[in-house]
C-alpha cells in the first residue's frame, strides 16, 4: 500500500470538485515546434485557466472542501504570485473572506489584482518578518485556515488535474514535463502519470539558478536555498515541500534545468510562432524541450504551460532585449 500524501483518487476528486468552475484549457499543437525536435509536442495551456495559472485547481479544491466553521471563518495565504490570486478568486465564488499576506514591495499590479477579487491584503517587511511565521499567527487570532502555496495534499490534487485533461485529452504520452517551484503542480502531475500511463517518463524543470529540486532529488533529502535570482518569479521557491517531496521522489524520473536566456527563447517562440502570452516560469517546461536540454525525438510529450501573468512592458523588454 501506498502510503504517499495524495491518490490518483484525491486528484479524480478533485477533478469532480472543480468541474464547471475551472476552464478545461485546451491542448495545443504546432508543427513548426514538433519539426524543430522531432517529435509529437501536446501543451496544455495553463496561461488560458482562470486568473491566468493552474494555481486556481488546487486553491479552489482546498476552500471547498472546507468545514461549515472553516468557510465562516475565512482563508489566509502568504504569497505575492499567482497563488493569491487563486486563493482570493476561489474564496470569492464559495462566499468565504480571504486574507493575503504580501511583501510591502509586491508589484501594485498584483495588490491590485487581488483586491479586486475581493481579498484584503496585509503587508509585511520581507527583509524583517517571516511571512510564514506571520501567517501562521493572523490564522490563529482571527479563526483563519491557512493554505500554503504548494505544500498540501488538496492543492496538490487539484494541482494535478491538469495533466489529467492533458492525458484525456492528447491521449497516450512517453514524456510529461511541468515546471517545477515547491513541487504542487509536478506531485500531482505524476500522481496521475503513475495511475493513467505507468511507463510515462515524468520530469520537473526548474530555473538553473534554482536548482534545490534537482539537488533534493538527487542527494535524497530536501535542500533549502537563498532566493534565487531569475526570471521565473513563480519559481523563486527556497526549497520543497515535505509533502510535494515525498511524491517527487517516488514518481518523478529527473528534474533539469533551463536558464533565464533559455526561457526568454522559450517565450519568443510562443509569442511569435504560436500566439501565445506565456510569462517567464510557465515556459520552464516547454524550454527544456524547444531548446534542446533533452532529446525526446520520436516521442509523444506533454509539456504544461503553467501560467501567462506577465506584465506587458516587462515582456515587451525581456523579448526585446540583445543578448
Ligand atoms: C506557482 C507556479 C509554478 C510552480 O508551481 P509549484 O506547484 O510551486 O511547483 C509554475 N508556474 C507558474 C505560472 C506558477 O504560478
């Protein structure tokens, strides 16, 4: 018996759960991509999902399977990225109260944003405080439930729900590759790889700069690194999850890395060969792929396009920049 955090049972839940609320993204094909590596390319557009990233699976399946006394109470989140967006949107459709814990010097676009799903935002000093620790508290002294970015079993398992649609849907697969930050979307990617297409081979891709995934995978244990500096924001995690972990290392076969050029490629590509808005850290994936870190030739792979939030003077500057 398995004794890991989440089933391929928690995430067909999930799937239930979520059906009608999140958008089935479609699967996107391109002949130029699949001629360029010579092989059969499936992505599953995450930059199409509600608020713009996958992250809405996993925090719309945690707030609704919350208690009577839970929804009363309200939610709290610690994140400036897509994740509170998800919480402050799904809290909003279930009717419960969101709480956001952000850096004082988060992007306005992102308080914006959040406030305008309804979320009331609290700030913190990232250089003094301990978003965690701060979280932690609030939940306590105001009766909030706590969901954290990625290391939970119902964020997981809606996390996994979108390689579930891209296995229904692209049909069989020998590869699957997502992004990789705390490791939600990858756990219950490979959740559902192991259940649907046991000889998948699944990989995680994280920012070179970044590499505790890899160097957890490979020493065994999970690695906990200063911030890294890099481009894919959604993937400035310090470390793993414990929960995220325990999956990876069970139902992940590598975790690679690309480099920030490497995504600036990535998104050009997207943009001008496919029409497609993709921001830095939902490219992690299909880089390593379109430029070549692995040789998949001959191959049926399913790459997740994670999330499409970028603000559009920054992408203009990151694809017009002379390398
Ligand atoms: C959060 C995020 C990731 C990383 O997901 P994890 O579950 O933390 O590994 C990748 N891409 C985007 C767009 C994200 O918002």
């Amino acid at each position: 018996m398995s004794t890991l955090p989440i089933s391929y049972e928690d995430v067909a839940a999930a799937h239930e759960r979520i059906r009608g609320v999140a958008h089935r993204t479609p699967v996107l094909t391109s002949r130029t991509a699949n001629a360029l590596v010579g092989a059969d390319l499936f992505f599953k557009c995450e930059n199409f999902q509600r608020m713009g990233a996958f992250k809405f699976r996993g925090a719309y399946n945690s707030i609704a399977q919350f208690t009577p006394q839970q929804k009363q109470g309200g939610v709290i989140t610690f994140s400036s990225g897509n994740h509170a967006q998800a919480i402050a949107l799904s809290a909003q459709l279930l009717g419960v109260k969101a709480v956001i814990v952000m850096p004082k010097d988060a992007p306005a676009v992102k308080v914006e944003a959040t406030r305008g799903y309804g979320g009331e935002v609290v700030f913190y000093d990232r250089y003094t405080e301990d978003r965690e620790a701060l979280g932690q508290r609030l939940a306590d002294e105001r009766g909030l439930t706590l969901i954290p970015p990625y290391d939970h079993p119902h964020v997981m398992a809606g996390q996994g729900t979108a390689a579930k649609e891209l296995f229904e849907d692209a049909g069989g697969l020998d590869v699957l590759l997502t992004p990789l930050g705390g490791g939600g979307l990858l756990s219950g990617s490979a959740t559902v790889a192991h259940a649907l297409a046991p000889g998948c081979t699944v990989l995680g891709v994280e920012p070179e700069a970044g590499n505790d995934g890899q160097r957890s995978f490979q020493s065994g244990e999970i690695v906990h690194i200063d911030t890294p500096k890099t481009i894919a924001d959604g993937a400035q995690t310090q470390h793993l999850g414990n929960y995220t972990f325990a999956v990876i290392r069970e139902r992940v076969q590598e975790i690679v890395t690309v480099s920030d050029a490497e995504l600036v490629e990535t998104m050009k590509f997207f943009a001008s060969r496919m029409k497609l808005v993709v921001e830095p850290t939902g490219c992690l994936a299909a880089a390593a792929v379109l430029q070549r870190k692995l040789d998949v030739r001959g191959k049926r792979v399913g790459i997740v396009i994670s999330g499409g939030n970028v603000d559009l003077l920054r992408f203009a500057d990151l694809v017009s920049a002379k390398d």
